[in-house]
C-alpha cells in the first residue's frame, strides 16, 4: 500500500460513466444506478491502486467560459428532448447532488472539491500544480484535456480501457510533453468542447508547427502564421488549465464510518455490496477508522 499515493477523481466523467453502463437501475421507485456505478468503481479503484487517498472533483454550476466564448460546449445540447429524456437527465443530476453532498459525506469521505463556474478539470489542476504538484497523483478520467497535468508525479488513468497515460507514453504517442497539451488544443481547437481552431490544423500538425518541424513552405504553415496568433490567444484563455481565479482546496482527513458505509447501502438498496466496508480494510495516510 503506497499511503502517499493520491486519486484525483473526475467525478462528472464517472458519473456519466455510470449513467451508461448501469444507469438504469432503481430502488423503490428511485433511480440510484449512477450512485451505485459510482461507487462499484471507487471500490474497483480502491482495489487497483491500494489507497484511501481519493479527492473527488465536480463541475458546478455554468462553466464560467461561457462568458468569454458563448459557444463553449453548445455542441453537446439537443435541439429537442423529448419528456423521457428530460426524466433521464433530471434524475442524473439528482444522483450527482446526492452523491455529492450526501452519500460520500456519509461514508466518510471529506476531500469532495466543487466551485460554482468551474469544472473538474480546473480543480483536478489545481490540485496536481498547487497543492500536490510532489505527490504521487492519479487522474482517474478518459479527457485528453488533462493530459497537460501528466508529469513525472501525475499520471492518468483510464478506467474504462484499464490503461495509463504517463510522460513516456505521451511522448511515445505524441512526441510532445504533457504540460504544453493546452498549446496543441489552442492552436487545433477542441472538438468535443466546440472550440474552434486554425482552420485545416489538427493535433498532429499543431505538434509538427509548435516543435518547429512543419516545413515553412507548407501551405498551412502560412496559414498558422497568419490567423494563428489570434486563434491562439483566444483560445489559451479556455485551453490552459485551471481557469483563471480557481480557488486552491484544502485536503482534510477522512473520518470513515461503517454504519454511514452501511447506511448508504441500504438507502440505495444495494445488497451485493453489504458485508464489508472496503475503506476500512485499507488504510491511507488520509483515513481514520470510526
């Protein structure tokens, strides 16, 4: 067990997760299968990695670029929803509070980070840069965008492939460094977050220009220097984590509870996880038994 070893949880990502794997699951008339995927992979994670040490990170609220770029993230709305859908999505969100302030409080866990305006990605940030930039840090997410936090102390790793990302593989793949990634994404843009980049400029060929390997006779070498610059700058502002004025969290002890382990299990009827409080069975330097 490596008690200096912490897990940064991108909470909304495991969330979704959740919703997609087991989210149709309900008790008494209530959904719970985004809280009990949840929590199936916190265990899963506290299995893997061997540690109590998990700081958990939500979005909350508007994301505070929208102000600067209307557009961040207008992709992923439907036009039109239809009333089950609306259904759907309000009990995701009631699951995600719930978890949030109810459930993990309840079991014990106090390291639970959100901010109004930001999004995970910024307090997963500034926790990696600020407070445990010497630490031994796990990103548990599937988002490129946190590449920029691999560095020799942080990692990413991805729970659906069962894959890490490391320096060496960033390099490997990408021939570029992690902490520069918000470069790549600035000049590229960003697909899934509807930021728009230099026209006809991926990833590949942001690296290429950045590194100074695209030839300056290319055509899109012209076109890096005369629209880049702007696109750049613009961009940055959205790319480049944490967004400005993140506040820096403070990392508490836990205090688990067995009877709050149970008591949690028994609200969301989940059977199968009863029997054995698995954060009492291992010790982090964050984890105090009650």
């Amino acid at each position: 067990m490596d008690n200096n070893l912490y897990i940064i949880l991108d909470c909304h990502f495991l969330c979704y997760r959740a919703l997609f794997t087991t989210g149709d699951l309900s008790y008494k008339d209530i959904k719970t299968g985004v809280v009990y995927g949840f929590l199936r992979d916190l265990v899963s994670l506290q299995e893997h990695f061997r540690t109590n040490n998990f700081l958990f990170c939500f979005d909350y609220g508007v994301s505070k670029r929208k102000k600067i770029y209307p557009e961040y993230k207008a992709n992923r709305k439907k036009p039109d929803i239809t009333e089950e859908e609306k259904k759907v999505l309000f009990a995701f969100r009631q699951q995600i509070a719930k978890l949030r302030e109810e459930y993990l409080p309840a079991i014990g866990f106090n390291n639970i980070f959100y901010q109004k305006g930001y999004e995970a990605d910024d307090i997963i940030a500034v926790l990696c840069k600020d407070v445990l930039s010497y630490k031994k840090n796990v990103i548990v997410s599937a988002d490129g965008d946190l590449f920029q936090l691999v560095t020799a102390n942080t990692i990413m790793w991805n729970p659906i492939t069962k894959k890490e990302t490391t320096l060496q593989t960033l390099t490997t793949k990408y021939d570029f460094t992690g902490p520069k990634w918000w470069q790549v994404k600035a000049l590229a843009g960003c697909p899934s977050d509807n930021i728009k980049g230099v026209k006809g400029v991926g990833e590949k060929t942001a690296i290429k220009f950045l590194q100074g390997r695209l030839p300056t006779h290319h055509k899109t070498y012209r076109t890096i220097m005369n629209e880049g610059e702007a696109v750049y700058h613009s961009n940055k502002k959205l790319t480049r984590l944490p967004f400005s004025k993140c506040n820096t969290p403070t990392i508490s002890p836990n205090k688990f509870s067995n009877k709050g382990w149970q008591d949690v299990l028994e609200i969301l009827g989940m059977e199968s996880m009863k029997g054995r409080n698995p954060f009492l069975s291992v010790r982090g330097t964050h984890g105090k038994d009650t």
